[in-house]
C-alpha cells in the first residue's frame, strides 16, 4: 500500500527537524528516522492507529512523542498532520 502526505504533514516533518536540530542535529536525524519506521508501518497495519471520533475515518497513531494523524483507504495511507505530542495543536 501507498503512503503519501499532505503538504502540511511535509511541513510539519521539516519544522519538527528544524526546532530539534537547532541544538542536537544527531537526535532530530534519529528522531527522524523513527518516525519514517513508524509511518512506513501504516502500509502494512493501517489500522493500527486509534479513530479519531470527531473526524470520520481518520486515525492517529502515537510514535513516542509524536502523534501522526493519517487517512487510511483501500489503496492508499494519506498523512494529514504530524506534530509533537505536548505541542500546541491548532489543525486543519
């Protein structure tokens, strides 16, 4: 199965590297590279995340600190929004 993201869950990976290389690059790689294990295994268990109940269809999964809120179909997994769990979220 397919994995995509939207271009603010882009967003969200880029801003997410960014605040945590600014003082330790080696943890916003390995920080990184978890959450793309994480998200690679939504091709193969997309429905391991939780239903989000006030959004139809679309499920978060929790990869440590991190919440990835995605959309899962027949052919594909569409990421939405990833973010920090203790971050202030205001999503689309």
């Amino acid at each position: 199965m397919e994995i995509k993201f939207s271009a603010s869950a882009i967003q969200d990976l880029i801003r997410l590297r960014k605040f945590i290389a600014v003082n330790n690059p080696s943890a916003a790689k390995r920080m990184s590279l978890r959450l793309q294990q994480a998200i690679g295994k939504l091709a193969n268990y997309p429905d391991i995340g939780r239903l989000v109940e006030e959004l139809e269809g679309v499920r978060e999964l929790v990869a440590g600190n991190y919440i990835v809120r995605y959309l899962p179909s027949d052919e594909e997994i569409f990421v939405l929004r990833i973010w920090h769990g203790k971050e202030y979220r205001d999503l689309d």
